[in-house]
C-alpha cells in the first residue's frame, strides 16, 4: 500500500508519499500556507487562508497521486486545533478537496514527533530533549534511558510569536524584552522539568532546525533519515547574527528558504534564551519529525486514524 502523509502545519503543508510494503519513502514535499496569518490573537482561519490551503492540497493530491498513492491520512496541528471555526475549516478542506482531517491535541503531536525523530537516533543516544519549533506551537519531549519522561506542547510557534510581539525591523530593546518576558512566563514548566530530568543534549526536529542547518552547510548535501551535530560555536554565532538582522538580510541569506525569512530570526531568540538558561553542550538535528512519526504509528496501528481515499 502506498500512502500519503499530510502534517498540516501552521506555517506549511507537508506532503510524503510512504511505500508500505518496500517501506520505502517516494516523494516529500512542503509548501508554503500560513494558515494562522492575522488569525492567532483572534483564534480564527480567514477565508483567504482556507482558500490558500485549498490550492496547496490540490497541488499535494496531484503529487499524491503521481507516486501511485492510493490514501492520505492527513493530520491538523497547532493553527487548526485552536482555531474557533476549526469544524468549519474541516469541513471546508472536505468538502473542497475530500480530505478528512485528523485534529490533534499537542500531547498527541509531540508523542508523534518523538517517534519520527527516534527513529534515527542509535543505542548511544540515551537522554535528550527533543525540541520541535512551529508555526504555531513548539514541542518538547525529555527522554531519559531512551524513554519519553515529559512532553508538552507550547503556544510559542514562531509565526504566534510574531503576531504577539510586533518586532520593528530589526528587533530592537523592546522587542528583545517583551519576548524574553513571554518566554520566561510560558517555559516556566519546561525549565521545572529540566530540573527534575538533568539533560546537556538537546536535538531540534525538522523546521527551524533545518534552516539553521541548511545556512551552516549550504553548499553540503546533508544525509537522509540522520541526526547530524551541530558545531556549537558556529551556530550561536549564526543565531546571534539571525537575531540581529533585517529581513533584507533574511532574505539574501544563502541556505534559507524564502518562506522562513519572515520567522526564523524568532527562532534564533528562541534558540538563545533556552540555551542561556540552561547551556547544553551538545545541539543536533533530526530530519525526520511528526511525517515520519505518523510512518511508524501506521505501522503498528492501521486504523487509528481516518484516511482519504484517492
């Protein structure tokens, strides 16, 4: 059976198109939505959103069914699950498309995510935390002994953030400060946890992560289904630039995608003020994340979860 897998992410859809019986991975793909756009404060989805989400899973259906896709299984996070009109936006996407839509509370997101990014990780990775930044929420989970001891689901998605701050361009003194305050009185349980659950190794699923990657090393391909290491200096230095710069800047950057350049200087913040509070000494990166995560859910469970059929 080959599936279609759809995280429909607050920031992005993303598509992977899964071989079950080679378990073999065919096609991935992400485009750009922003369902949340001037919709966080007022936890709504515009009409223009769902409509721009229409036209990207059409495009998603029709790579779907290039690669011999016979189902999806699509999965709604952050920017849907706290959305007011989340059951219209549903029904919307049903109606429009024929894709039902699986909304998943952030516990539910996060034990998805710790299965996708668990499965690149060896024997020798014993305790970390696992760090998920988004659109619209970032997902924690404490690992210890190679097993899930804590995991929530924040409102800090990058793209809330932005609304929330209003930052100038670059951040200024004020920005910096309102943020920090945000962070400080949000990431209260998360620094308790640590507390509890002592760990120096933190690995950043997918997204923000990927673009930090992508900027260290854009004239390297980076390998498939890894956790690859970050050097610690290099990258603090990358996020001290991120979050000093101007969106022009952003912009011109070699290894960002046009898409993050609006949000991944938030991440940097993001970044920086976790490892000021508690100064890991090792930062990695995983490719695989909730897609991936789903992959193994499936696997073990086939029918968990509502599918589409093609």
């Amino acid at each position: 059976m080959i599936t279609a897998i759809l995280d429909l992410g607050s920031n992005t859809f993303n598509l992977l198109v899964y071989d079950f019986e080679k378990e073999s991975m065919l096609f991935s793909e992400k485009l750009p939505v922003k369902i949340g756009q001037s919709g966080y404060k007022e936890k709504t989805i515009t009409q223009e959103a769902m409509n721009r989400s229409t036209d990207v899973l059409q495009k998603h259906l029709e790579s779907a069914k290039v690669f011999g896709a016979t189902d999806i299984v699509a999965f709604g996070t952050s920017a849907i699950r706290s959305a007011n009109n989340k059951n219209e936006f549903v029904s919307f996407i049903k109606d429009e498309t024929s894709i039902e839509i699986n909304v998943i509370n952030g516990i539910q997101e996060a034990e998805l995510i710790y299965q996708g990014v668990n499965q690149t990780l060896s024997s020798r990775d014993q305790d970390y935390l696992i760090m998920d930044i988004g659109g619209g929420s970032t997902e924690f989970i404490l690992v210890k002994d190679q097993n899930p001891v804590w995991m929530h689901s924040f409102d800090l998605g990058v793209s809330r953030i932005l609304e929330y701050v209003k930052p100038k361009n670059p951040l200024n003194q004020v920005d910096n400060d309102k943020l920090h305050e945000l962070l400080e009185l949000e990431l209260a349980p998360l620094m308790k946890a640590l507390e509890d659950f002592p760990i120096k190794t933190l690995i950043g699923a997918s997204g923000s992560f990927e673009s930090f990657f992508s900027m260290l090393n854009f004239d390297e391909q980076k390998s498939i289904g890894k956790v690859l290491s970050f050097e610690s200096e290099r990258l603090m230095k990358l996020m001290g630039e991120l979050v000093q710069s101007t969106l022009e800047e952003r912009l011109n950057r070699k290894g960002l995608v046009k898409m993050r350049s609006d949000t991944i200087h938030l991440a940097a913040a993001l970044c920086l003020y976790l490892q000021k509070q508690y100064n890991f000494t090792q930062i990695k990166y995983s490719d695989y994340s909730l897609k991936e995560g789903v992959i193994m859910n499936l696997k073990e469970n086939t029918s968990i979860w509502q599918r589409s059929l093609l």
